[in-house]
C-alpha cells in the first residue's frame, strides 16, 4: 500500500565516487558538467525513493561552484527531499569533496532539484506528504516555500505579454549597459 506520508530519512540517498582523469578540463579540475550529472542521478533516485515511482526533472535551482574538484579526490552527494506539493518534489543536494592523502573537505556545491512524479503513462502522479521532525527539516521546508513564491512572483513581474521597460530603465544606469532601444514599446 502506498504511504500517505514518509519520513525524510525514507528517502535520503547518498552517493561517493572518486573523480577520474576523463570527467576532468585542461586544468585537471573536474567538468561542472559532469558534477551536475550526478546531481540530477541522485535528485532522481532521492525523489523515485519518496514517490515510489519515476520521476522528471522539471527545474534546477541555482548551482553555484564554490570549489574546484581536482582529479583524485573523492566526491559524495548528500541528498534529501525538502519539499513535497501535489506532484513535485524539491530535493537539495550537498556536494562535498575529500582529498584522499589529507583529509581535507570541502563544501563544492549545493542545489535544489524540482522532480515531477510521473506514472506508467507519463501523467503525473500524487506524491506522498512529507513527515518534517526536527529544526532542519521544517527550515528546510520553509525555505522551499520561499524560494517557489519568489520564483513565481520573478516570472509573473518580467512575463513576455506584460513586460515594459518603462519603469525599469532607470533602473539599469548602475549596471555595465548601454540602452539603445530600437523598438517602441
Ligand atoms: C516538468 C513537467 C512535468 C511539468 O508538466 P506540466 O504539465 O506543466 O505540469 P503541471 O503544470 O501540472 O506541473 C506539475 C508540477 O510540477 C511543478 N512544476 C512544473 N514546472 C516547474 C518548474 N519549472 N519549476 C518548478 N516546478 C515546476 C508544478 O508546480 C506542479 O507541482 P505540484 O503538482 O506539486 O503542484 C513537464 O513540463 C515535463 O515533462 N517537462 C520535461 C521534463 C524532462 O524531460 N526533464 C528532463 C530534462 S531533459
């Protein structure tokens, strides 16, 4: 029987691989490319796990690269689900990298997956509730909230149809652009 709602330690999954020559750039650092590979395989398994069936990647939220990965060390992803809606689910995932002679850790990157649930026909699925049981959990949570109003309310105020750039040119005169509008508004 599907659950109703799951824990988050349901579905956490975490994966460790040693970067090899081949995912590397002339530089011998690992390609962004290749770490958001293997975000999105672990976002996919992480959200599969809660809805107990495939999912899609339906949007990537921010990835900024805080540190370089180098060749030889040893990377893992930590994910979770922070978020469950009707069909979606937000997972965040920590990247983190060992250097295996010293120790060393370092934070790489985190992000937030958006997956869709989908069933055996490609229609999107109800998806379990979320059992939130510590501080984390409902920060966690929260933040997910805010980060999918602040996404609506960014596409609702520059959508195409409504857009004019009237009110805004002043606001660009501190930015590194030159405004030569050719068409009228
Ligand atoms: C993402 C996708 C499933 C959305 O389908 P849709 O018919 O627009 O579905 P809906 O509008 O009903 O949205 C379904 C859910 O996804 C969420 N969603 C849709 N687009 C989203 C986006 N860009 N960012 C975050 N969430 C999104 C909706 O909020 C909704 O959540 P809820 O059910 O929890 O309330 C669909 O666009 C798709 O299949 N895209 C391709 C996915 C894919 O192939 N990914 C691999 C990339 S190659």
């Amino acid at each position: 029987m599907i659950k109703k709602y799951k824990d988050v330690e349901d579905s956490k999954v975490v994966l460790s691989e040693l970067m090899l020559p081949s995912h590397s750039n002339f530089s011998g650092k690992i390609h962004g490319g290749y770490i958001l590979f293997l975000m999105d395989q672990i976002a996919f398994a992480c959200a599969s796990k809660h809805s107990s069936t495939y999912c899609v990647t339906a949007s990537v939220d921010t990835v900024d690269f805080l540190n370089p990965i180098d060749v030889g060390d040893l990377i893992t992803l930590k994910s979770s689900i922070n978020y469950v809606g009707r069909t979606s689910m937000v997972v965040g995932i920590r990247v983190e990298s060992e250097n295996i002679k010293t120790g060393e850790i370092k934070h790489c990157n985190s992000s937030y997956f958006t997956m869709v649930a989908k069933d055996d026909k490609g229609v999107g699925m109800r998806v379990p509730g979320l059992i939130i049981n510590s501080n984390d959990e409902v920060r966690r949570f929260l933040k997910s909230v805010k980060r999918i109003e602040m996404k609506r309310q960014r596409q609702k105020e520059f959508d195409d149809e409504d857009f004019s750039h009237d009110s805004y040119l002043s606001d660009l005169e501190n930015y590194n652009v030159k405004i030569e509008l050719k068409e009228k508004n």
